[in-house]
C-alpha cells in the first residue's frame, strides 16, 4: 500500500468535497444544529432568573452539582445531558460523504478508470474513507471545542470545565474517530449494493438509527 496514492485520493476527495456545497453543508449544519440548541437553553436560562416555584421539578437534577449555585448546576445538567449528541455527528456525517463518494463516481462511470490505473483496489477504498471520515472528526472536534467555550463565555468558565471532563476528552479521542470508520465502512458497502444515492443514503440513515 502507497501513502502517495492514498494521499492522491484523498485530495482528490476533499476537493470534491468543497466543490459540492450542499454536501459540505451536510458536514457543518447537522454538528452546529446539535450544539446550537443547548447553547441556546443556556442563553435562555442565563437570561432569565430562575422560578423558585420551579425548583422543586429540578432540583432531582441539581443535587448532582452540589458546588455549583442553581443556577448554574441547571446550565451543567442541560450542557451534558446533550453531549451524546456529539456521538451522532461522526455516525452521520461519514455516512453521507461515503455513499455520495461512490454512488456519484458509479452514476458518472469515473469509478472503473480509477480501478483500470495501477492504483490498487485498497489504496483507492482507504483513500476514500479517510476523505469521509477526516472532515467528520475535525467537524466534531471543531464543535466540541466551541461548545465548550461559548457556553462558558455565556454562563461561567466552571460550565467549560464541566463540559471538558476527562470521560468526553477521551470519547472525542478515541470513540469519534472509531465511529466514524465503522460509518464510512458500512457507507461504502450499502453503496456498493445500489446505484442511486437516495436509497444509499436511506439505508444509511436507518443503519445509523
């Protein structure tokens, strides 16, 4: 196997990639959707004083930041309880840019040229699911960084420690990279199986379901 085919590939990947606009935008909106709307609760909360009617329904939830003023152990449940939405980022994204990869270059016939060069077969699959999975890692990390951040600006720096634990630095490190792997692998399979995008990436999405 020759890194300078599968770096051929794989900028030939990412070129395309930033050519196709909507697909970049299904790299980039689906990661700001998941941490806009937590910020947002936060904004809200930071805004708003909270209703000691209310505290009664919440404190359950609290009590697990016994260090934190109420309000801000609110802010911290809510920032952590979406974190697992950080999980999905990698499981779909890939997904998307892997079935599009294939399914496109099959309904363009620029697939068998590839296959016809001295490139071998694993050079040209490793190429593509390193250009599927590289912009769904550094998306996530991307956004979990300024997740982090932001809502510490919002609410308090203590909010940025909370969402920079230990278990997510190295779930960011470890389980975003693997998951977003298995997700090009099973994208490259389901669109070896069809030829058209639609139903690859339906199939896709009910596996990542």
């Amino acid at each position: 196997m020759r890194p300078g085919m599968i770096a051929a590939v794989l900028g030939k990947e990412v070129l395309d990639l930033f050519a196709n606009r909507l697909l970049l935008g299904a790299v980039v909106f689906p990661a700001l959707v998941f941490a806009s709307i937590p910020t947002g609760i936060v904004a809200f909360i930071e805004l708003n004083e909270l209703d000691p009617a209310q505290m009664g329904q919440i404190e359950q939830y609290i009590s697990q930041f016994p260090d934190l003023p109420p309000k801000l152990a609110a802010q911290g449940f809510i920032v952590l309880n979406f974190m697992a939405y950080f999980l999905l980022i990698p499981a779909m994204v890939p997904m998307a840019i892997a079935t599009q990869s294939v399914i496109g270059e099959k309904m363009a016939r620029s697939l068998e040229p590839q296959l016809a060069t001295p490139m071998e077969v694993s050079e040209l699959l490793v190429g593509k699911a390193l250009s599927a999975a590289a912009p769904a890692v550094l998306a996530t990390w991307g956004v979990f960084l300024l997740y982090g951040l932001v809502n510490g600006a919002i609410a308090d720096p203590r909010l940025t420690g909370l969402i920079f634990n230990d278990v997510w630095k190295v779930a960011m490190l470890t389980l975003v990279p693997l998951i977003c792997l298995l997700s090009v692998l099973l994208g490259i399979i389901v669109s070896s199986r069809v030829s058209d995008a639609r139903t690859a990436q339906q199939i896709g999405g009910f596996i990542v379901l």
